[in-house]
C-alpha cells in the first residue's frame, strides 16, 4: 500500500530518481531570496556517507547537509529554517529513505 503524502509534499516519480517539492509555510533564505519551496531528489548512499563525514558524524548536522545537498542550496539556509519547516523537509526525506 503506497503511503498517501499531506498536500505540502509533491512527489515526483517519471524519472530515475524520485523527486519531493515541498512546499514551505516561511521559507528559507538563499542567496538574499526567499524560497517557499524546495525539491529535493532521492539520496543515495553515497550521499549519506558524505552528509555524515562533512558533518564531523555530528547526527543533527549530518541531517541538515544531506537535507541542504538534496535540495541544492547551502546548509546555512536550512539551518535557518523554522521548525515548521524543518520538519516538513525531514518528512520529505524520511519518504524518499523509505
């Protein structure tokens, strides 16, 4: 049974990796610009292994750079997202790691 996402999360499966846009209710800032939405593509192991080294294996850290790699923007810019919104960039990535 496939899992049924809230209406903030569009999935996009026609390619050969998945793809999540979220849509985000304050956004986050990159490069002096306000984003309501971000899309990130599904992580691959390597990715994972890479979020983890560049984060010092700090966990939380290691979350936000694979969230902000993922979605192609600097991880300050998720770093500075509210909880709100982190929160739904997590659902998004929890989705995408089955």
């Amino acid at each position: 049974m496939e899992r049924k996402l809230p209406e903030y999360l569009k999935l996009d499966n026609s390619g050969e990796e998945d793809r999540i846009t979220v849509t985000l209710l304050k956004g986050v800032k990159v490069d002096g610009e306000t984003r309501k939405a971000l899309t990130l593509r599904e992580p691959s192991v390597g990715d994972n292994i890479a979020a983890r080294d560049m984060a010092n294996k700090d966990n939380a850290m290691s979350e936000v750079v694979l969230i902000a790699n993922l979605a192609e923007v600097p991880p300050d810019a998720i770093q500075s997202a509210k909880m709100r919104d982190y929160s739904r960039l997590q659902e998004a990535l929890d989705f995408l790691n089955g």
